[in-house]
C-alpha cells in the first residue's frame, strides 16, 4: 500500500504508516477480539475506549497518505495490478489456514469471495481502496482544472455533506456514507490533494510548544470522543435504553475527520534524523499493509481471535490487561510484516516488478497515440 518508491520514501510519513497499521490492528482486537464488550464503566473501560478513539483515525490516515502522494503521480496500471496480486494471495493464503487449521469448510458464494476478494468484500478497505485508486486519472484532472479557492469550495461542501450533515443526523449515514466506502476516500483525496498542494510544511514550521499544536489538537478531539460517549451513555443511552453513545464513531465523523487531519500534519512537520528509527520506519511502512490483509480476512478472523482469547484475561487488573493487549497488537503486526515482506520477496523472484514496468511503459504508449489520434481527428 506504499505510493512511494523506496529512494523517495518520507520516514516520518512512514513512521505514521506504521502507527496507523498497529492503530487498525488494535481496533480489530476491540472489535474481533471482544474485549469491550467485557467491560463496565470504570477504568477499563475509559482506558480501552480511549485506544479505540485514538486508533480511530487510522483508516482516514491511510487514506489521506495515498492521496498526499498520489495526487502529484501519474496514473499507472501497476498500481492496482500491485494491490489485487497483493490482496489475492492473502486471501488464499489465510482461506488455507482456514481450512486446515481451524477445519472451516466454504460453499461456492465463499468461494467466489476467496478467488475474488477486491470484488467480493472480503476485504472492505481493499475494495473501496481499489475503487478510489481507478478513479485518481478522473480526480486528479478534475483537481487540477480548480485555483485554490475553488478547490476550497468543493472540499467545504464535501465536508458538509459528508462529515457534518452525517455526523447531526446520524440516520443518514446509510445513505450517504458511514465511512466505510470510496466515497468517504474521495472526500480524504481532495483533503489530502488541497494539503500536498497549497499548505506547504516549510510555511508553517513554529518553535517550542506551537510546534505540536496539531497533536495537541489530536489527542484532545479524541479524547472528546470518549467523554462525549460516556456522557451520551449516561443520559440518552438510558433514556432510550439503547446504545445511542456511540454515533461520534464513525470515520466520517466531525471529531475523527479533523481529528486524523491533525495527526497527519503532526507528522507532515516532523523531520526524523535518527538513522535508525528512519530505517525501521521505512521498512516497516513498506509491508505494514500486510498486517491488515493477515489479521482480517473474515474467514481466519473468528479462529484467530477465539485462538488468542482476549478476554479471559479481563479481570487479571487494568495494567495487566494492557500489557497483554499490546503484546497481542505487536505480535500480530510483526507476522503479517513479516508474511508481506515473504510475499514480496516472493514478487521479487518471479521478477513481476519488471512485468509491470512493462505494463506501465505500454499503457504510456497507448495514451500517446490515442491522444495523438485525437488531435488528429
């Protein structure tokens, strides 16, 4: 899921990759894992509550990194030839496991959604991501006919339409959006294309405290998020008898949009300079997306997360319980890291990184005449 090449990689935009995966795996171990459901309101639960919230940009941040890329690249084939090779092998990979290891059988419909998972949902983000990926030609030449006002202007009423008008009128995310397709990712691309664009780091580089506003800025929304939820549970919640405290959580989401904004410019400004930490940076963010492809394919997921357990260990007291949560988080992203980075070396072999230079060169061929074909005409 890398839009960089590997000499022209940002570390500290890497660096935030990697904080994104470990975020997404942490939200799945919540979610898959069932430790929430475990807890009463007390300590527990405003401290996994408050890894949720913080963890809760992850998706937008992933989103928004692509765009800041990809808006300043050429449209290339590769890229989603790159992402279904990608996006199949693991899920093979993993329907193997499945099947071997935790004994689970499929009917034709899984098998369609296996040996075509982009179009199958088997991996929600990876459709609606390839989805955002065929459309970047279309955005990009539509982003670049706008001056910076209008571009502006459109983003305003993309946000209002899709973040605010969402976020006061909860209901209507089944409509519009709840963060979880490509058109929240188109309203993330003109974010991110208007930040790569128009807000240049340099301009805005402040010394001492002003420096991490937008962290500050981060971390307050998030947690927001978390009282905004425990009072909603308090009030409304019990009123209605229904669990209507959790409509801040959602992606598209007044708190977690400008939220993830933040965080992304927090390491827009940051210029890492320990050798060390840039290569580990590097490398990880380079493979990281295969912890999100290992950790949740449906058809592992339920074996996964019953194998590993989590909350028998609730009860066993908060610290203790943190500590085995992210111990979990850490193993699981280092495997899938690993497992990618065994695929890619895999690609390497077979040479696909030259098949698809190829594939590249000729689409830039084929673009050359047919424009030549139409001036012509």
């Amino acid at each position: 899921m890398s839009e960089t090449k590997k000499n022209t990689r940002e570390p500290s935009i890497e660096l935030l990759r990697v904080i994104a995966m470990l975020m997404v795996t942490a939200l799945h171990a919540l979610l898959h894992g069932g430790m929430l459901d475990k807890y009463n309101l007390g300590i527990g639960y405003i401290l996994f509550w408050s890894i949720k919230s913080l963890s809760y940009v992850s998706v937008n941040i992933f989103v928004l990194i692509s765009g800041y890329f990809m808006i300043k690249s050429s449209a290339k084939p590769s890229r989603i030839i790159k992402l279904a090779i990608q996006v199949w092998t693991f899920s093979i990979g993993c329907a193997v496991i499945s099947h071997f290891v935790f004994e689970r059988s499929f009917s034709l419909h899984d098998l369609a959604k296996i040996l075509l998972p982009l179009t199958g949902g088997t991996y929600w983000f990876a459709s609606a991501y390839a989805v955002m990926i065929l459309l970047v030609p279309i955005l990009n030449k539509f982003i670049f006919t706008l001056n910076r006002t209008s571009h502006l202007r459109v983003l305003a009423l993309l946000i209002a339409v899709f973040c605010v008008l969402t976020t006061v009128f909860p209901w209507s995310r089944t409509v519009i959006t709840d963060g979880y397709s490509f058109t929240w990712f188109i309203v993330l691309y003109f974010t991110a294309a208007y930040i790569r664009l128009y807000k240049d780091e340099n301009s805005t580089e402040e010394g001492g405290w002003k420096r991490y506003k937008p962290l500050y800025a981060y971390f307050a929304l998030c947690f927001a998020a978390v009282i905004g939820k425990v009072v909603l549970h308090l009030t409304i919640g019990r009123i209605l008898n229904n669990d209507a405290s959790g409509i801040l959580f959602a992606y598209n989401s007044v708190v977690y949009y400008p939220a993830s904004i933040c965080l992304f410019a927090a390491f827009r400004r940051m210029r890492l300079k320990n050798r060390v930490l840039c290569k580990i940076s590097t490398t990880l963010g380079a493979v990281s997306f295969g912890a999100y492809l290992a950790t949740d394919n449906p058809f592992i997921r339920s074996g996964l997360w019953n194998s590993i357990n989590l909350p028998k260990y609730v009860g066993r007291g908060v610290f203790i319980e943190f500590l085995i949560f992210i111990g979990v988080i850490a193993a699981l992203f280092l495997i899938g890291c690993a497992i990618e980075w065994l695929r890619c070396a895999l690609m390497r072999l077979v040479r696909l990184s030259k098949l698809l230079s190829a594939a590249d060169r000729r689409f830039e061929k084929l673009k050359l005449y047919l424009a030549d074909k139409l001036r012509v005409s």
